[in-house]
C-alpha cells in the first residue's frame, strides 16, 4: 500500500458544444519522502490531476469515475472528509505569490487562522509556531516579520510564506502546481532547494507540477508525463529523461534547449515519431526577391550610448519630490552589429524591455543616445531623417494572447504595415505579399481570413512574426517571444528564427531571462542587473567562462536538464 | 447564406445565452413589436390623430371599450379632443423613440470621443477633461436638461420655438448623458492601451488617430453597448419627464411624456384612461429596454461569465 494511490482517475468538463476529458485512466502512486513530477504542456490536465485531489475542481468538471486514497482512506469526492485532509494534510503551494496571500491580512493572522482551524492551539501557541515555521522557511528576523503585510515582502519570500502555509499543520503531503514559475532563476533555485529539504526532513510526499524540464532533473525522483489527459509514460526521472520510450516524451525532451552546448537546429518530433526537418528556406526566396538581396555587412548597425532611464511618474500638476525614483537603466552602453543576434539576459527588474522600448522609441531615455546607422532616433533634429527608418526596426512581444488585435482579420493584421509604409500599392501586389509572408512563417494562407482567438499561443506568435517581417525590417526585437509556449512549440519557433536569420540577413535583439534559450539564439550576450550591465561577451565565452561574479551564479543556478546524467 | 449567418448567430454564446434567458427573449419581442408599431404608426394604427378630419369633439371623454359608454371603435378610449388613445399613444411613442435614440446616439459620439482621447493621449487633457465629467455628474441630468431647454428658448425666436423644441430637447438630453460614456470608455481605453498590439502598432507608426479608432475603439465597445441601451431608456424617461414638466415636445405632437401630462388634469374626474394607458405604456417601454440591458451587460461582461 503506497501513502498515495490516484487510479483510474477520469476527469470530465461538460460544455455546451462538447465533453473535455481532462483526465483520462490516470493512476500514480507516490511514497512518503518522494518527490513526484507531472509534467506535460498547457492543456495536458497537469493542475486539473492536482486540483482533484484535493477536491477543488473548477465547474463544469466532474470526477466521472477513478479513486484516490490518501494512508488508504478514500478521499476521492468526499467532501466531508476532504474538508478534515485539504490544509491539514495536504498543504498546496500556488503558482504565482503575488496573489496566492490575501493582502489586506498580515502574514501572522494568515498563519494563524490556518493553524487553528487545524489544530487546537491558543493564540500565542499558534504564534510561536508560525514564528518557527517561518524561520524553517528561510525567512530572516522571523519575529518581527510576522507583523508585517504581504506587500512588504518580495515574490521568493511570499513564496517562502506560501510553503510556510502549506506545511504550517504538519501535512503529510504537499502539492506544488508550478511553485517557481513566475520566481527569477536564483530564487527558483532556493524554493526548489526548500522543498527537497523539507521532503527529507519531515519525510513528506510531495507532487511538482511544472512544464520546466530543468526543475523535473533537478529535484524529482519519479516522473508522470501527461499528454491530453493522459499518462504517456512514467517512471524513474532518469529513466525518462535519458532514455523516453512514446514519441510524446522524446518529442517533450528533445525540445529542451542543452544548458551546456549550442546547437544548430532543434530537432522536432511529429506525433508518428518521425523527425521533422521543415525549412522555409525555399519559401523565403519571393520574400528576398521583393526587398532586394542584402549583403551581410558586418557593420555597426545600433549603437545603445549611456542610457539612464528614470521611471518618474509624477503628478502632472504637482511637482514630483527628487527622491525615491527608480533607476530602470544605469549608464548602458553596448553595440549590435549587422546581421548578429544579441542576446540581454537578466532577471525581472534588470531593465531588459526598457532597453526594447527605447529603440522602438516607446519611451524616452531621461539621458544617453541611441544610434541606429549614426542617426540619433531621440533627437529632435532628426524627426525627418528618422522617417526614413520607420520599420526598419519591428519587434516580436511577449504575450501572443494581447498582441495581436482581436478585432482584427489575420490579413488585416499583416497588410496594415504593408499598406502603410507603401502608399501606392495595389491590392493584388497587397495580397501576394501577405501569401508570402504567412508561407515563411510557416501558415497555411486559409489562416489568413480568421481571427486571432482561432490559433494557438504559438500560431499567434507566428503571425506576429509575419507582421513585424511585413516592414520589411532590419533589426528585430524579440521580448521573450517563447515564454509563454511549451517547449515543443518554443523549439519550432525559435528554429524558424534562426532560419529567417540566416536567409534574410536580420539582426536579431533577443531578451529573455531564459539561460539556455539565450544560449541557443545568440552569438553575444550582455548580462544585466537591476539596470547596470554586468558583462557583455561572446556566447561560449561567457558560459564557460564568466568572469562577473552575478553571470557566475546564474549559470550556476539555473536547472540543467543534464544534472541528472 | 443568410440562413448560415443565422445558424452562426445562434450558435454564438451571445446567441445561445440570449435564447437561455427567457427574460431577455420577452422584452425583446415586447420592444420590438413597440418599435414596428412606432416606424409603422400609419399602417399599424386605427386612426391619424393628428388629421382633424378623423377627430370630433363628440367623441371626446370616450372611455375605454370595456367600461359603461365605451365605443367599439376606440379601443381604449379618447382624450379631450375626441382622438384615439391607442394611435396618440403610438404615435407618440415614435416621437419619444426618436428623441431617446438621437440623444443617446448624440451622448454616445460625445461620450466615446472624448473618453477615447482622453484615455490614449493622457496627461493635461485627460485631467481636464475628466474634471469635466465629474463637474457634469453633480448636475442632476434633468436640471441639466432644463437649463439646457430653458437657455435654449431664449436664443430661439418664438416662432421657431415649436419646430426647434425636440432638437433642443434631444441636445439636452444628450448633454446630460455624455460623461457616463466619457468615464467607461476612457477605463476601457486605458486597459487596451497598455495592451501590446497597441505597442506593435506604434512601433509600425500608425499615426495616434488611427490607433485610437481603428485599433482601441473596436475593442472597448461592449461596455459602450451596454450603456447605450440602459441610458436609452433613461432617455426616454428624462424625455417624458421633461416633457410633463411642459418643456418638452410641443402638444402638437405629443410624445408619451405629454400625454401623460394632458391625461393628468383629468385624473381626478374619472377619465382615467387619458394618464393611465401612456403611463403603463412608458413603463413598459422603458422596462423591457432596461432588462435586455441588464442581460448585454451580464453576457458581455467578461468577468461574469461562466460557461
């Protein structure tokens, strides 16, 4: 008998136009001072498995059919009897911090209700206990931070006062849907250390939900692989990741960006388990007929001068005070030259979009210069040459879901660039650039009369990577294009990247505060914190040898997926 | 082709919620059936009230066809000229649906234009603009509508006082209607600003004008649907409250509103019908205009919404 056995376990969500299973057969066991993983991409009912256990399914989902006993007692849709286990014995950690604690309580009464409603403890028990608990977490001066709101303390000490929470009545298990997906590296590094600690230490069961095959290497000791709903594969975490059996988890694996190599190409899984070797390089040749061939010319193109940006946004009628102003960029200086990719990493709060919004000139530096081709697009003066530079830069956003107008038609999308830098078009010259710009991003051009909210979070960025080539630019800003897609999803957009690189001569600024992304895309990379720059060199220079302390930790601490090997 | 547009609409949420709400299914159909009646007024009603040759004082203080004296062929009864009810009553109601609909149409405009601008270009503007808003709405809108109307009567000349009273009551209406668009679309606006296609479109060099109504007006303008209807039917109300109050529509061409006041003389001598039928028939004009808005704003909210 296991400590917890979830078998059989279906899941359905009833809508109006069809029945989603969610969850499909799935069983797992997990033992006392175990670490179990569910990984899978978004949609693959990861959360919905978790949030079955402790009973806290969203309607219209239904637990069809399957059991889930917890010590042998069967908790499976007993509401009574879950209301006894959820917090007392189960203790679940949030994906984000930031709205996980209620922020009008102060984190005592927060650890205090929950103790009593659990335990029969009096107050200054409850108290002591919480203060206990609170240093266990790792959490400085524990006393007199107690008293203190939520707001005061920052996301990896939230997240601290989470697990503080979750294991605040003792629970046998706990359960982690996505625990350091909105935390910086270096604070993901110390909550996942946290968990292993307190795995061993109280000889607890815990479940890691997460999409991040380097927190799976790092910390689990067995691994569940869903894929809509269902369990593909399961086992051993070394087992999985070095030798995956189904397509679906070779596919999730390969698509992994190495920690410790560069690579030339992702390679890609179809579901049959073929590989696939797509390249738009033939679809690109009208595109290059259309802007005339570019000789890559290995000059200067940007020139990012001594920038401080100074985020002061005073009353407009009051005159602000000169304290208390956040230095977003402190004197950055760096160049891009033509036809690199160059890479800014850095944690949030390093000023890696501000840097993205003062070249597309979104906002204004309070000091420095901006040079694209030795013209100073922040000068006044050059209002008129700058004209002429107008979509020369484009840039690739975050957040498919809020990039591209709902309202808008896909061919509207990418024809308003077109039309607008190019007056006297005619539609039919109109409608064929559009074709070739959906063909190279790899669409079908039937996409092109639906609607944004039609395609997925990866189709989207594929559109948007059409409208942003529709200027025909020459330096393009990507802001994190793939953190928000799965890693099979992020593998083909990133090769379909680098392929548009190589046959368009693009000079590519990636941001992102992935590591090993960065690694993959860039040929140099400039390392920030909190808006200095900490190191600029060449990709392989500065992972095998990085000489800033800051560069150092975080090559040291982001997850690798080969630190199981 | 029409039947597969048909077949999408239904198939929509909106479509699917709207045929689930049997509320909102009633006051449509109560609403439109008043809509045709007023577009249609000539065909729909027994009698041209307005044409002297179909009215005779002998028939005046008729009441309604199932009380003592009442007259087959006026269904509910006539007033003090001797005309129909029913056709005064939907013939007004024509008079009143279209101030209601140009003053909120007229509001609207006002409303998004300046909460639009406001809310993208930000800065003096917005202060100043929104400072007028609040100014606006510590004016009860039917004092507002009254300085309006009575202003307006002193620039008029008195000849052209009839013909130019519903569209000074229409501007009056409006005018006091405006600042509860200005607010929610400039809300609205600020929330789709900061969105990043917005970012996309500037870093293209869309000029700011067609940022503002090409790309954010489409997308802010459930919530202005929304309003648009609910204050329809407060127009309508502040329509006939102004127009009992006598500064509305003139007695020529009677609206609801002044129906109601011409019946109100009479209340307390036993013709009941003259106040009482306009009066049933602006509740429930103005009831069924307001559920169908209760309902948009539930379906549309997407904060409300469960599957």
């Amino acid at each position: 008998m296991s400590f917890l056995e979830v078998s059989n376990l279906d899941i359905k969500y009833l809508t109006r136009k069809e029945t989603i299973e969610a969850s499909k057969d799935v069983t797992f066991t997990l033992e006392r001072g175990e670490i179990l993983g569910i990984v899978g991409e978004s949609g693959s009912g990861k959360s919905t498995v978790a949030n079955a256990i402790i009973n806290l399914i969203d309607k219209p989902g239904k637990i069809t059919n399957g059991s889930i006993r917890l010590d042998d007692i069967e908790c499976c849709q007993n509401e009574n009897i879950i209301q006894t286990i959820r917090g007392k014995k189960i203790g679940f950690v949030f994906q984000d911090p930031q709205t996980s604690l209620n922020p009008l309580f102060r984190i005592k009464d927060q650890l205090v209700e929950t103790i009593q409603t659990h335990l029969k403890l009096s107050t200054e028990e409850a108290i002591r206990r919480s203060v206990n608990l609170l240093r266990e977490v790792g959490i400085e001066n524990p006393e007199k931070r107690i008293n203190e709101y939520p707001h005061q303390f920052s996301g990896g000490m939230r997240q601290r006062v989470v697990i503080a929470l979750a294991i605040s009545c003792e629970p046998d298990l706990i359960i982690a849907d996505e625990p350091t997906t909105a935390l910086d590296v270096s604070i993901q590094f110390q909550i996942l250390k946290l968990l292993k600690d307190l795995t061993v230490q109280r000889n607890l069961g815990v479940i890691i939900i997460t999409h991040d095959m380097g927190v799976i290497a790092e910390t689990t000791d067995k691994v569940v692989v869903m894929r809509y709903g269902k369990i593909v594969e399961q086992g051993k975490t070394l087992n999985i990741l070095t030798n995956p059996q189904s397509n679906e988890c070779k596919s999730l694996v390969m698509s992994v960006p190495p920690t410790n190599k560069k690579i030339d190409r992702f390679k890609l899984i179809s579901p049959e388990g073929k590989e696939i070797s797509e390249n738009s390089t033939n679809l690109t040749n009208n595109i290059i007929k259309n802007w005339g061939a570019r000789e890559s010319s290995n000059e200067q193109l940007l020139k990012f001068e001594n920038i401080t940006k100074i985020f002061d946004e005073g009353s407009v009628i009051l005159s602000s005070k000169k304290t208390d102003k956040l230095k977003a960029l402190d004197d950055v200086s760096f160049n891009i030259f033509e036809g690199e990719s160059f890479g800014l990493v850095g944690e949030s709060g390093s000023g890696k979009s501000t840097i993205a919004k003062i070249i597309t000139s979104l906002v204004k530096p309070t000091s420095g210069e901006v040079y694209f081709e030795n013209i100073s697009l922040h000068d006044p003066k050059n209002r008129k040459i700058k004209y002429k530079y107008r979509g020369q830069i484009q840039m690739i956003f975050q957040d498919p879901y809020s990039s591209l107008n709902p309202r808008f038609k896909v061919k509207d999308i990418i024809a308003e660039p077109i039309k607008f830098f190019q007056k006297n078009i005619n539609s039919n010259e109109i409608q064929s650039n559009v074709y070739d710009l959906i063909d190279i991003v790899g669409m079908t051009r039937q996409s092109l009369d639906r609607y944004p909210h039609e395609f997925s979070g990866g189709q989207r960025q594929r559109i948007s990577i059409a409208r942003a080539l529709a200027t025909r630019p020459r330096l393009l800003i990507c802001d994190e294009p793939t953190s928000a897609l799965d890693v099979s999803i992020q593998a083909q957009v990133l090769n379909l990247l680098k392929d548009l690189q190589d046959e368009l001569n693009l000079t590519i600024l990636f941001i992102s505060h992935d590591l090993p992304v960065i690694r993959q895309m860039c040929d140099r990379i400039t390392v920030l914190k909190n808006g200095k720059v900490c190191e600029i060199n060449e990709t392989e220079k500065l992972f095998n040898n990085p000489t800033h302390e800051y560069t150092k930790e975080l090559i040291h601490l982001m997850p690798k997926i080969e630190s199981i090997l | 082709m029409i039947a597969k547009t048909l077949h999408k609409i239904i198939d929509s949420d909106i479509g699917y919620s709207f045929l689930k709400s049997k509320i909102a299914i009633i006051s449509a159909i109560v609403f439109l059936i008043i809509l045709f009646c007023s577009i249609f007024a000539e065909l729909v009603s027994p009698y041209d009230p307005f044409n002297p040759l179909n009215v005779s004082l002998m028939d005046a203080f008729t009441p309604p066809v199932w009380s003592e004296g009442g007259n087959i062929n006026f269904l509910l009864g006539t007033d003090q000229q001797g005309r129909d009810m029913l056709s005064t009553m939907i013939y007004g109601s024509r008079i009143s649906l279209i101030v209601g609909f140009a003053s909120i149409l007229f509001a609207m405009i006002l409303g998004v234009f300046l909460g639009v601008t406001s809310g993208y270009l930000g800065g003096r503007y917005e202060i100043i603009v929104m400072r007028f808003t609040d100014v606006q709405l510590t004016i009860p809108s039917i004092l507002m509508a009254l300085l309006v109307d009575g202003i307006a009567r002193g620039f008029i000349s008195k000849s052209l006082h009839d013909d130019m009273a519903i569209y000074v009551l229409i501007f009056a209406i409006g005018i006091s209607e405006w600042p509860q668009f200005a607010r929610v679309t400039r809300a609205a606006t600020l929330v789709e600003k900061n969105k990043e296609y917005i970012s996309a479109s500037k870093i293209i060099g869309l000029s700011n004008i067609v940022i503002m109504f090409k790309h954010i007006l489409p997308n802010i303008l459930r919530p202005v649907l929304v309003i648009a209807t609910i204050g329809l039917a407060l127009a309508i109300i502040t329509e006939s409250t102004l127009s009992f109050l006598g500064v509305g529509v003139p007695p020529t061409t009677p609206s609801l509103g002044t129906l109601i006041r011409f019946g109100n003389n009479f209340l307390f001598s036993g013709e009941w019908w003259i106040t009482f039928f306009p009066a049933i028939f602006l509740v429930v004009l103005a009831l069924s205009i307001n559920l169908l808005g209760d309902w948009m704003r539930d379906t549309l909210n997407p904060k409300l919404k469960t599957r």
